[in-house]
C-alpha cells in the first residue's frame, strides 16, 4: 500500500515539473486593451475596466482622464 502511495506522490511531481512553463516570453506579445464599447471603432477611450466613452482625438481622451480622476490612465486606440 505504502509503494502506491509513493508512485502517486511521484507520479503527481513528474506531472507538476513536466507542466511548467519554460519560460514567459509569451506574455509579452499579449497587449491588453479595455476598450468596452469602443472595440473596434478606431476611437480612443481610457485604458481602465471603467465603461468610459469613445473619443475621436486622442487629445480629447487625455483631457477626460485628467478630469475624471484618470490622471494617471493612459489613453488606448481601439482597433
């Protein structure tokens, strides 16, 4: 019963250290966007989770940060 036991226990760290991941390379080419209901309009809206509106200029967006309390947001081009 002991031996099984021993074979599950090792069995599970083969699995664990053979499931690693080499690396996270990866993770640099995802570019996350919150762009909500600006998906796909080509406006720019605020970088947040927050549903903020859509903006044509960049510039426009920028100035609704500062004055919304997304000062330190950046601005996003929703493709």
């Amino acid at each position: 019963m002991k031996r099984h036991k021993y074979i599950m226990i090792v069995f599970f760290i083969m699995t664990l250290f053979s499931n690693s991941c080499s690396g996270d390379a990866f993770v640099d080419d995802i570019d996350l966007k919150f762009c909500g209901k600006c998906a796909n309009t080509g406006k720019w809206t605020v970088d947040s989770l927050d549903f903020n509106p859509c903006f044509i200029t960049k510039a426009e967006c920028l100035n609704y940060a500062t004055t919304h309390g997304y000062s330190d947001k950046g601005c996003v081009l929703c493709n």
